[in-house]
C-alpha cells in the first residue's frame, strides 16, 4: 500500500529544511544589499532586495509574534539581551551609514556626529521594538497556555 502526504516526522524535516532555505536567502540577501551599497553607493541600487528582505523579515517576525514565540529557547529575552542585541545591530548599521555619508558628501560633513546620533536613535527604537514584540509574544503565549488548559 502507498501512502499518501508526509508522517509527523516527514513534516518536521520539511519544516527543518524550509526554515534553513529562508535563513540562507535572508542572510545572502543581506549580505548582497551591503555589498552593492559600498559598491554603487545609492539605495535605488538595492531597493528590490530591501524589500525582500523586509518582507521575509516581517512575515518571519509577524508569524512567530503571532504565535507566542520570541526567543529560539521557547522563553522571553530578558532586556539584557535586547540591550545588547539592539546596539550590537545599530553599531553595524552606524559603520555602513557613516561609510556612505563619508562618500555621498566627499567629507564635507561631520559623519562621526552624525553616525554617533544615529546609532543612538537606531539603537532606542531597536531596543523599544524588541522590548514591545518580546511583551506582545509573552502575552500571546499566555492567552495560548490558557486556552489549551481549559
């Protein structure tokens, strides 16, 4: 007899392989916008890939969000590893600004003030954000809980 579909354990393969897919394209995806941007220097150069890029990201935030599901242990991120994640990604972002407003301006502009703000504004709302989801999947998460245990 034939069977039809995948078994439980067909499904999580699948599902294991998908997840990796998405990674892959993500990170490449990124990995390519950056390059491109110290090549060409102009976001009209990369706009597709951005909002590739935002959508996967977003769909991927949105799903797991939706679902109870912040940190890849099952828990919450304590506000620690929000911090720190938060200025780790604006500290990366604050160097490409600073690279592209050094060439888009020739100079003539006082980039590190400039990149010092922004990193400091990209990491307030980075933090705010992660801060904002992690209490929105903790909630989700509980209502889920409680309405499995009823």
């Amino acid at each position: 007899m034939i069977k039809k579909g995948l078994d439980e354990r067909q499904d999580k393969v699948v599902d294991r392989i998908g997840a990796r897919s998405f990674n892959v394209m993500f990170y490449v995806t990124a990995a390519v916008i950056v390059a491109e941007l110290i090549v060409m220097g102009t976001f009209e150069a990369v706009i597709g890939e951005m909002v590739i890029l935002l959508a996967g990201g977003l769909t991927c935030v949105a799903g797991c969000v939706r679902n109870g599901i912040w940190a890849k242990g099952g828990g919450d991120m304590s506000v620690g590893h929000s911090l720190l994640l938060s200025v780790v990604c604006s500290g990366a972002f604050s160097i490409f600004y600073a690279i592209a407003l050094e060439r888009k301006t020739g100079g003539s502009a006082d980039v590190a003030k400039a990149a010092v703000f922004f990193f400091l504004g990209i990491s307030l709302v980075a933090f705010i954000v992660l801060l904002l989801l992690g209490r929105i999947a903790h909630k989700r998460r509980e209502e889920q809980e409680k309405k499995y245990l009823d």
